[in-house]
C-alpha cells in the first residue's frame, strides 16, 4: 500500500515539474506585465482614495471614498460618461455595419478582388494620430478640407464640422479606421461557412434574401458579437483622436480624455483622476467578462 | 413522381479542358433507384449535382418530367437532396430543419407541423425534434437529412453518397432501411457512392462512370455477369475479378499455363474470329477452386471470413510471378506456404487490347 501512495507521490511530483517546464519560458513576460500594469493600478487605487495635487505641491491626504462620492456630483463626469457611450456604442455599430455589407461584397468572387480588399484594410494599418490629423486638417477643414471643397463647389456654404458635430466628426474617423477590422471578422464567418448548407438552403427552395437572414445571419451572430466585444474594449479607450481632432470641449469629452484633463492635462487632480480611471478599468472589466464568454462560446460552437 | 432524363450532357469546370462529364446519357424511368457509381474523379457528384440545378450545364440538356430544367434554378426544380456530411442547418432544430423547405413554399404552419411530424415518425425522430442538430449523433443526423427530404415530397431524391460518414455497421443498417423507405415511397431517387458493394445491394439499376465518361449502365446482376469492359470487370465485384494478361484468339481456345479454360458459346465464337494476340482473361474468385489437378501454385495469403475464405495464390505465368484469389471453403485447412492445384470452372471474361469485353 505504501508503494502505491509513493507513486502516487512521484506521478505527483512529475506532473509539478512537467507545468513548471511549460511555465517558465512565461516568466519573464509575466513579471514585466505585472511591474508595467498591475503595480501602476495598484497605486491609483491608493491614490484615488486621496486628494493629491501636484501643481502646486500639496501634501496627499487620505480621504477614504470622497473622490467617488464627488464622481456622481460632477456634471462634467457624468457628461463625459455619456459622450464615451455615444461614441463608443455608434461607433462599432456603425462600423460593424458597414463592415458586414463589405464583407457580403467581398466574399463574391470578381476580378481584382485581392487589389480591393488590400485597400479596404488600410485605414485599419494607419496610426491613430495620423488619422485623426488627415482627416482633421485635409477632410473637415473648413479651407482646405475636402468635404468644404465639395460644398463649395457645389455652390453651399462651408462648415466648420468639427466646431458644429464635435462627437459625430469623431465617431466618423472611428468608423472609417474600424470598418476594416468588423468586415475582416464577419469575412472570416462568411468563408468559413459550409457551403454544402447554403447549397441544401437553394435546394430546399430559398430566395437569396431567406438565405441571408434564416441561414448566414444567424450562423455568423458569434462573429458579430466577437466584432461587438473588441471594438468595445478599444474604443471605450479613445484618447488620441479626441486629443488631435477637437482637444476635448463640451460633447466630444469622453472619460479617458477627462482623466488626462483631471491631471497631466492640466488639472493635477491626481487624486480624482485616478478614482475616474478606476472607474473606467472596472466598465472595461465588465464589458470583457460579458465579452470572454461570448468568445468561449465561439469556440465551443467550432467544436463539431 | 417523376422520370430522369440526361441528354448528352457535359459538364467543364472552368479552367479545365478535360469535361468532368462527358456527353452523359441517362433514362431514369420513374420509381427507379439509380445507383451512380465510380471512383473519385469519375464525375458522379457532378452528374448529380447537374441534375440538382448546383453545376451549369455546359453542353446538352437534363429533363425531368420531359420538362426541360437545364437553365432552372435548384430552388424551381422540385428535388430533395441529401448531402454528404448532411448539411444541416447549425442554427435550426431538428423541426425547423425539417420544415424549412415547407416554409419556404409559404405552407401553413399547422400543415408544417404535421407533415415533420409524419417524416418524424417514419424515420424515428419523434424524441429529438426539438435538438439541434449539434447535439445529435452521426446516424440521427443522417435521419434528419433524410427527413428534411422526405417531408416535401419531391419528384426526385438526390443523394450524394448520404451513407459515407456512418460507421461499418450503421452503414449496412441504414442501407438497406433507405432502400426500403425509398421502395415504399415509390420516389425516383439518384444515389451517388464511390463504394460498389452499396451500388449493387441498393440500386435498381447501376451507372458505372470513369473519367466522367459512363462505362454501362444495368441491373446489378447483369453488371457483374457481362461487365462490358475491363474497368467495369475490375470495379464491380469484391474480392475483385483476377484479370490476367495471356496470348488468345483463334481456334485454340485461352489457356492459363497448362490450364485450358472454359468460356461462354459465345465468347468462344467470336474469339475464334479474332486474330491471335495479348487479350486480358477476368475469372472471379469464385469461379476458381483449389483441386487435385490444375495450375500449380503457392498459397501467400488466406483471408477467412467465416462462410468463405479466399485463397491468393501464387502461380508461375509467362515467366513472371501471378497472384490469383481463389475462393475457398469458410472452414478451409489451407495455410500459407502450402501447395495447390486451381483449377476453373465458371465462363472466362474476355477482354480486348483496348478493354472492350469479346462477346455480348
């Protein structure tokens, strides 16, 4: 008996450094992860339970809850919470729509098809910054933009879009960088169709419209909702192109910009900035707990 | 209720010279089962797939009904049709999956219901009608689209070798309760396999296709009594027809080394015509025994089924070595190594330089 707990033992034993042969080569990684993220977080979560401002110096005091009770006060937050939904919510539907129909377009076969889906994808390769300033300064640009180009030609008055649509001038320059990225994934499930069920659907009598709504649409909801789940975590973080495009103002203010506003921009509220962040950090938490589970399902919807 | 008509027609996949169907012609006549078969690359899955409405017709018509459908798309064509690996709708329950093709005719959902609940009952998906197909096993979602099928009446049945990913066993179930339910049903069915045995147990009738080109067409029986070429002689039949290169025509009748064999009236005749030359002999397994007297050889393999076992032997031929299978009893003393004697007693085949049979 006692030989079959030492086995035991040893098959234990071997097992434990069998995982800590595949873990090791993570280590390192993991270690600088944690330094880089976790240590940072872990210090805002301190610092939002203070009041600290550094310009000029001032002593930080512990205030306990103060700084999140003040969140719900604060008109400017509450605003800003509101912009970010706006912007986040129309930005990935609009750009998973149209993502959706270019991918429909692009999953025929026709000639130059590789030469079209090649220059779909660019926006997505180009830096935010970048695109934020293109399209600032070449499209809405009320002299040298395009769009002004246009109606001036065209014989209407020119606009200033960013001034009039703060939101919406942003939310255009988020759609057109993220359309790419929804069209590769709802392609993704369109090839990855089988096409013997498609066939079984034309045989079993259907129009091209009862086989996109009863058929592909329901078999591509999982990338749908993975295009959804992304796009969410990206862009509820959206700092550079508020930054470049309108430097924040009433209604184009989303809450990662209101931190930056808070304290390195020109605030120093460290103290209450890091409560927002904090706040941030626990909506992207809950949007990606949502999302992860979506994801799992995916894949267990792959298994046969 | 309907019959089948193929008119010369071929099928060339774009960016190809070589038809994937040639010049096919094919009488369906109504209630038939007709088995297509032949190896991969033979065009069987095309030719039905033509018929489906799912491969353009490059040359020639299909008519169902002497209704030309050459240009009619598969939704207008009223056929069912069973797919390989089943194509069921992931989304759907086995109900909605089987009611699909109804609603798609605007049929009422009471009558809907009814009639998945009649094909639900033939083929024993009472109990899982509200599943996803997911959740079933490879036989009840081979029912299933099966079902799908049954429940809009066609005019004709198409089935794309529907048996292929069902284990050994459930396969020669399923076999021959398809066969059954298509017999009483009474629907011309196309039924397309790449396995010879599954063609013969189950059609009708048998289409024999190579390189896209039809080979022959008939009863099981026939096929396998007057293969009309080579190729059909080597891929009907299993264990397969032993087919032996030897020196034949005229007067003298064929011989196997010092073994002089027998041949149809027939065959004979004609081969008494011919001018002496290389023809190849087919002799079933069956048609050989081992005996005290015949060609000498030497036992390499015995395979033993239980009510037969079939014998290779090694024989000595025109300085070469030959392997012949030789159909034994199932409780046969034979072992490898030993010695023996075959001998023949069934009609010989005979088959020309260019593979057609001698010999109606």
């Amino acid at each position: 008996m006692s030989q079959q707990t030492d086995r035991a033992e040893q098959v234990k034993r071997l097992q434990r450094r069998e995982g800590w042969r595949r873990r090791l080569p993570l280590v390192p990684a993991l270690l600088f992860t944690i330094v880089v993220t976790q240590v940072p977080f872990i210090l805002s979560l301190w610092y939002s339970l203070t009041e600290w401002k550094i310009v000029p110096p001032e002593p930080r005091n512990f205030i306990g809850f103060d700084n999140y009770v003040d969140l719900l006060d604060n008109r400017f937050f509450r605003e800003a919470v509101w912009t970010s939904v706006w912007m986040t919510v129309s930005a990935v539907l609009l750009s998973l729509l149209l993502g959706t129909l270019l991918a429909i377009l692009l999953d025929r076969k026709f000639f130059g098809q590789g030469f079209v889906r090649t220059l779909l994808i660019t926006p997505f390769l180009i830096m935010p910054v970048v695109a934020g300033l293109v399209w600032k300064t070449q499209v809405f640009n009320s002299s040298f933009g395009v769009l002004n180009w246009l109606l001036d030609s065209l014989g209407f008055e020119r606009i200033e879009f960013v001034t009039r649509w703060p939101l919406w001038s942003i939310v255009s320059v988020l759609v057109w960088q993220w359309t790419p990225f929804m069209m590769l994934i709802v392609l993704a499930g369109l090839q990855g169709q089988d096409q013997s069920v498609l066939e079984a659907a034309r045989v079993d009598g259907a129009s091209s419209r009862a086989m996109f709504f009863q058929i592909t649409l329901p078999q591509l909801r999982p990338y749908l909702e993975l295009g959804i789940l992304l796009g969410s975590i990206y862009l509820i973080q959206v700092f550079d192109y508020v930054d470049v495009i309108t430097g924040g103002g009433p209604d184009s203010t989303n809450v990662p910009y209101f931190v930056f506003q808070r304290s390195i921009g020109g605030g120093w509220q460290f103290g209450q900035a890091s409560a927002y962040s904090i706040v941030v950090v626990i909506a992207s938490i809950v949007i990606a707990t949502f999302g992860l589970r979506v994801l799992s399902n995916l894949l267990e919807g792959e298994k046969p | 209720m309907a019959e089948v008509r193929y008119e010369n027609a071929s099928r060339i996949y774009p960016g190809t010279d070589i038809p994937a169907v040639e010049s096919l012609n094919l009488d369906i006549p109504d209630g038939e089962l007709l088995v297509l078969v032949g190896p991969s690359g033979s065009g069987k899955s095309t030719a039905l797939r033509m018929l489906a409405g799912l491969e353009f017709v490059d040359e020639g018509s299909v008519y169902i009904n002497s209704e030309d459908v050459t240009l009619t798309p598969p939704q207008d064509r009223d056929i069912a049709m069973v797919f390989q690996n089943y194509a069921l709708y992931p989304n759907m329950t086995v109900q909605a999956n089987m009611g699909f093709a109804l609603k798609q005719q605007g049929v009422a959902k009471p009558e809907r219901a009814e009639r998945v609940q009649e094909a639900a009952r033939i083929l024993d998906l009472e109990p899982y009608l509200d599943r996803k197909p997911k959740n079933l096993s490879g036989g009840q979602r081979q029912r299933v689209a099966m079902g799908r099928a049954i429940v809009r009446r066609p005019q004709v049945f198409l089935m794309d070798e529907p048996l292929s990913n069902l284990d050994a066993k459930l396969r020669v179930q399923t076999r021959t309760e398809l066969a059954d339910l298509q017999a009483r049903l009474g629907v011309t069915t196309v039924y397309v396999t790449h396995d010879q045995v599954e063609a013969m147990t189950m059609g009708h009738r048998v289409a024999v296709l190579k390189d896209g080109i039809l080979q022959q067409v008939d009863r099981p029986r026939t096929l396998y009594s007057r293969p009309v070429n080579l190729f059909v002689a080597g891929f009907i039949g299993s264990p397969a027809m032993n087919l032996v290169e030897a020196e034949a025509g005229g007067p003298d009748g064929v011989r196997l080394g010092t073994l002089a064999l027998p041949l149809d009236e027939q065959v004979a005749h004609e081969l008494a015509a011919r001018e002496p030359g290389t023809y190849t002999l087919g002799v079933r397994p069956e048609h050989l025994q081992l005996a005290s007297e015949g060609i000498a050889g030497e036992v390499t393999v015995v395979e033993e089924l239980g009510s037969e076992s079939y014998v290779h032997v090694a024989v000595e031929h025109q300085g070469g070595s030959l392997l012949l299978v030789v159909r034994a009893e199932g409780e046969t003393m034979t072992q490898r190594g030993d010695n023996v004697q075959v001998s023949c007693r069934g009609p010989v085949h005979v088959f020309a330089s260019n593979g057609e049979r001698i010999g109606a």
